[in-house]
C-alpha cells in the first residue's frame, strides 16, 4: 500500500519576486503536481524560477469536483503544492475545502508561509494592529455593501477588506456615509510592487482623494480601518433608549424598509442614524 503524500499550502509573493522565501522554491520544485487557482499565472512563476512541474487549475468554480481526485492522489502518495494568484492561499482565495477535506482524511497539510497583503497592509497602515478583523471583499453593490458595514458600525477591532480598483472610490464613499467620515483608515496599492502606494487620512479625506486622482484606482488594493471607539458603559437612560429603539424597529420593519425604519425610529428616539440601521439590518437578519 502506498504511503499517503502531503499537502503544501504555499504563500507566493504578492508582487515582489524578491519576497520568495527559500522553502517555497524547495516545496514547488518537490511537489508532484500543483493546483494553481491560475494555471498561467503560476507557470509564469514557475518558468521564472526554472521550475518545471504539471499544473491543474483550482479555483470557486471547480474546488469541489477537483478536489475528489486531488484527494485521491494524495492518499495514493502524491505531495502536491496548492498556491493561489498571489499572497496566502484560502485568505479570499480557493483552497478551503481541499484543505479541510486533507485533514480529515488524515492526510499531512503542511505550512510554506510567506507573504499576505492582510499583513503587509497593516504593518504600514499606522492603524492598531493589536485587535483586527479581516473581512474578505465587501458586496459589489451599494446597498448590500453599505448593509455589510452597517453590521460593523460598533467594530472596535481595526477592519481589513480586499477590494477591486475600479470599485475603491464608491466603497470609500459609503464606508464614510455608515461609518463615519472622521474614522481613520489607510489604503495600501501595490504592495510590494513599483508603484506601492499607502494612502492614510480620515475616511471622508480618502474617499475624497479616490473621486479626484485616477492613479488611486489602479492595482491591487487593500483597505484598513480603524476600528470603532470603545461603547461607555451603558446608563439607565441609555438602556431605555435602547429598549425603545428596538421596539420601535421591530413595529416599523413591518411595514418599510431597513433604510427608512432606521430614520424614523432614529429620529424618535434620538440615537444615530447608523445606529438604528445597524440594528435594523440585524434585526432583518435573525427574522430571516
């Protein structure tokens, strides 16, 4: 019976070819076979370091079939490498499920860490660090991401999203409406690469910046933001505002929308306008 193989789950660099470690060189040029979340992308690094090596494709749209018979090369003995586009595999990328599947099947799964734009965001971010929350991509649409943001409101860990260029100036613009234009933040563009640019200022400031310079849509982007001040302990007046925002939600969710529920019962009771569409939003969700 053949031995079972391994399962490298191996960073690659975000931009930088520089940033290559030493084991993951080691790891690609052992592996038997390597599923690339891009096949060109990959041959591309693989051609760059002399490495020549089967590639199958691994991506959202195919995880679940390819994985069966990844699983069974594994278990017949084969070591194969998984990489994403670039960065970490599974942050935001494919990958999960083999993993998961790996490991109960008993099979070893095996680190090469290196580089995350997650991590190299924050480290330039000048946002806390000790306490985050990374959020994945937010919602394309306005109002789905602005209902995302909504159920963050309160966060007080820093925030950490990936988002696509062409979509950074609207996102800033609605992470400034619910959030607050005063929150702090930082945009990361190119990490690692030529052109790596950090913006930082207020989230008002940046989405400001976004709607006037064309280069701040341009390449990879991550976004931080810091997180929400801590709550002051609730009084007992604080606590019957609480009661009756709530009551209030709950009777206007019958009959509108989260939007305007969230106005009237903002304007009722006195509390902020994000607060009562925070709620609001929840709300909707645990009636679902």
């Amino acid at each position: 019976m053949a031995a079972q193989g391994r399962l490298d789950v191996v960073a690659t660099p975000i931009g930088n070819l520089g940033d290559l470690a030493p084991r993951v060189r080691e790891s690609l040029a052992a592996a038997d076979l390597i599923a690339a979340e891009d096949t060109r992308r990959t041959g591309q690094l693989l051609a760059t370091l002399g490495i020549a090596k089967p590639i199958v494709s691994l991506h959202a749209h195919n995880e679940r079939e390819r994985g069966d018979d990844l699983l069974a090369r594994l278990a017949g003995g084969a070591v194969i490498a998984l990489v994403s586009d670039a960065g970490t595999p599974l942050l935001s990328d494919p990958g999960f499920d083999l993993v998961r599947r790996a490991a109960a099947a008993g099979i070893e799964v095996r680190a090469i860490p290196g580089p995350t734009a997650i991590a190299a965001a924050l480290s330039v971010a000048g946002i806390a660090t000790d306490r985050f929350c990374f959020e994945g991509f937010l919602p394309a649409k306005s109002a789905e991401r602005r209902a995302r943001l909504a159920l963050l409101a309160h966060e007080t860990r820093t925030l950490v999203y990936f988002e696509s260029p062409h979509r950074i100036a609207a996102s800033l613009a609605d992470c400034a409406a619910v959030l607050g234009a005063q929150r702090r933040a930082a945009v990361a563009r190119e990490l690692t690469k030529v052109f790596e640019t950090t913006y930082r200022g207020t989230l008002g400031e940046l989405a400001a910046r976004a709607a006037a310079e064309p280069d701040f849509e341009r390449g990879e982007i991550t976004l931080v933001i810091a997180g929400a001040d801590e709550p002051e302990p609730a009084t007992a007046d604080e606590a019957v505002r609480r009661d009756a925002l709530l009551r209030l939600l709950r009777a206007a969710l019958a009959q509108l929308p989260a939007s305007k529920a969230a106005a009237l019962a903002a304007a009722a009771t006195g509390c902020t306008r994000e607060e009562a569409y925070a709620l609001a939003v929840r709300l909707g969700k645990s009636d679902d």
